[in-house]
C-alpha cells in the first residue's frame, strides 16, 4: 500500500514544470503534435520542451505534468536526480550497467 504522503505528491513540483524551457516551434521532422492533445504545432508557437528531448503545447504537459512526472512519450522521470557529494544520482535506465558492473566485481574477486 502506497503511504498517504506519497500518494499526495504524484506530479512535479510547480516549479519544476517552471522551470522546463518553453521554445519556439521549428518543424525538424520531429513531433508535428502535442502527444497529449494532438492537436498539431502552429508555426509561431512555443513548445515545452522535456529532458528528453520531446516537445508538448505548454498547457497540455503543464497539466500533464501535475499528475505524473513522467514524458507521456518515452516515460523518461523529468524530476532532477538527488544529489550527493555533487554527484547526481544514478537513474533506472543506467540499473542493468550498474548490475553489470556490479556481477563483474563479484566475478573478479572470486578467480
């Protein structure tokens, strides 16, 4: 069971939505579409752009953003990784390196 406290912060903070760059719309062969709405870009607009490099109508992954801190495209997190030591931390997508590395050593130091 999910504690009550997580429960209630399921989205990005405000801020960090903020803080994510709103650009100008180029057409480069890339999304011609918000992922959420599908409504097409106009030319003159400005997109929000994620950390992964996907591009939504601002209110759309505004919204979108608030209950998830996921891309709905590629569910890359877009929250900032804690920091220790100034060091960010390590994300799931880089687990089964680590894992790797991980069986590498246990292998080396029994031969």
């Amino acid at each position: 069971m999910v504690p009550a406290a997580a429960r209630a912060q399921r989205g990005a903070a405000p801020g960090l939505v903020e803080a994510l760059p709103l650009v100008p719309y180029r057409d480069d062969g890339r999304e011609a579409s918000c992922a959420v709405c599908l409504d097409e870009f106009a030319g003159e607009q400005h997109v929000r752009q994620l950390p992964c490099g996907h591009r939504f109508h601002a209110p759309c992954i505004d919204q979108w953003l608030a209950r998830s801190t996921r891309c709905p495209l590629c569910s890359r997190d877009v929250a900032p990784l804690a920091t220790c030591c100034g060091r960010a931390a390590s994300t799931s997508s880089d687990a089964p390196v680590r894992r790797r590395r991980w069986q590498l050593q246990a292998h080396q130091s029994q031969v």
